[in-house]
C-alpha cells in the first residue's frame, strides 16, 4: 500500500503466510492469508507501493470459510487504524 521495508515474512498456523512492512510515519502494514510470496519478499528488502509480494490465497486456517481473501491491517504507532485514507486511487 505504501513504500517501505519488508520486516518479516512468517508462517503462522492460523493466518497463513504473514508479510509485515514497516514503512514512513510509524505505519506497519501487515498481508495475511497470502500464497506465492514472491522471492524479493525478504526481510530487509525495500519495497515501493503497487509491488506484488505474493497471492491472495485461502491460506488462513482460521478464516477458511470465507474464502479467498486478504487480511489486511494497517497499525500505527502499533495500534490498527483505518487504511481507507492510505489508498490511492488509480487514474
């Protein structure tokens, strides 16, 4: 959603494959429930807005049933905050 660093790339039994970036702003974005990653998702690297980092996928155990999807969240200063704001909108 934003530019920024790649903090970890995990496997969690619940959610799935889990993608957390820091970026600018004391912001963290965090991708769950992704398949795929793609190989230059690795902690450390640096990423700018629009890049692909995996799948959406029905990787996440504990939301199965809806389907596939992404889980998204957005934190700052480590606490959720909308991300509505965050997106741009395509011309």
């Amino acid at each position: 959603v934003l530019d920024g660093t790649v903090k970890s790339v995990q496997q969690d039994p619940l959610m799935g494959n889990v993608i957390t970036i820091e970026h600018a702003q004391n912001l963290t974005s965090v991708y769950a429930g992704v398949i795929n990653v793609s190989d230059n998702v690795k902690a450390g690297a640096q990423l700018k807005a629009g890049d692909a980092i995996a799948q959406v996928g029905n990787a996440a155990a504990s939301e199965a049933k809806d389907g596939a999807h992404l889980h998204f969240e957005l934190h700052e200063n480590g606490a959720p905050v909308d991300a509505q704001p965050y997106f741009q909108k395509e011309s």
